[in-house]
C-alpha cells in the first residue's frame, strides 16, 4: 500500500515539475518573442553624426548634431552658428546643400553651386520667412519674404541686386 501511495505521490510531483518546465517554457519564448519584436519594429539608432561616403571615401552625406562647417572650393568656411541636420556634398567634398536648424533659432533649406548659394528657403528667428534665388555670380535676383507687420513682397533683382519689378501686397 505504501508502494501505491508512494506512487501516486511521484506521479503528481512529476506532473507539477511537467507544468513548471512549461511554464517556464512559455515565460521564456513570450520574453523573447517580445524582444524580438522591439528589436526589429523599433529600430533606433543614437549618435551625434552620421556619414554616408562614397566608394573614394569622400564624405557625400552628413546627418549632424551638429554638422560639421561645410567645406567649399576645399576650404571649410565658419558657419554664423552651429547647424543641426542633413548637409550633402559633391564628389569633391565641397558642401552642395543643406537642410536644418541653426542654434540661433534660423531653419533653412539651401543648395549651391560652386560656393555659391542657388536657391534657399529660410525662417528666421525674428518670422522673417522667404526664398531666394542667386545667379551663378552668387547675386540675388529673385527675394521672396513674408514677416509680422509688413506685406509679404516678392522682387526681381538686377546683377546688382538692384530691385527691377516688385509685387508687394496691398495688406498684410
């Protein structure tokens, strides 16, 4: 009789011990399955800077916080103040265009040729907001600007930068 007890005693404990390794089992896969999806839906990645270089090393793309001073005609030139965000650059590492916020409050959107700002959208600390459009000679020619207490304005310059036509609105 005490075989039969001793037996159905041995039988439960193994049934538990069945039950804890399953539990255990399925604690452990939720854990991972959990890990797993983080790690591969949400994918996050720290840093200060990151630089996309071209097959000859030369730094075409630079995501920064800050960005480096842009190099141009292979000189770097001082930025007014520190720039956060996307700057690309041409085959010789010279800066074409960049995209981001200044630290003092100015966010722009410029792109260059040959040193030279092209085209470029700007906001300004002050809510000066506008567009402007250079010659290859680097002179304005077409200003667009829109701020707080004045008419938005739009002007087409000479190669002196002297306005020709203006279209300034009539309210504010």
């Amino acid at each position: 009789m005490e075989d039969t007890g001793l037996s159905q005693r041995i039988r439960a404990l193994e049934w538990r011990l069945r039950v804890t390794i399953a539990l255990c089992a399925a604690t452990t896969g939720a854990v991972l399955l959990s890990a797993w999806q983080r790690a591969d839906h949400h994918n996050v990645i720290t840093g200060k800077r990151v630089i996309i270089e071209d097959d000859k090393g030369v730094h075409r793309l630079i995501l920064g916080a800050p960005a480096p001073d842009p190099v141009m005609g292979g000189k770097t030139q001082k930025r007014r103040s520190p720039f956060n965000g996307l700057v690309i650059n041409d085959a010789a590492g010279n800066e074409q265009g960049a995209i981001g916020a200044m630290d003092d409050g100015t966010t722009v959107m410029c792109f260059d040729q040959k040193g030279r700002e092209r085209v470029c959208s700007y906001v300004l600390p002050g809510g000066q907001a506008g567009v402007k459009v250079s010659d290859p000679q680097g002179n304005d020619r077409i200003s667009l600007k829109s701020s707080s207490g004045t008419p938005p304005e739009i002007q087409i310059l000479d190669e002196h930068e002297v306005p020709v036509a203006s279209l300034r609105s009539t309210t504010q």
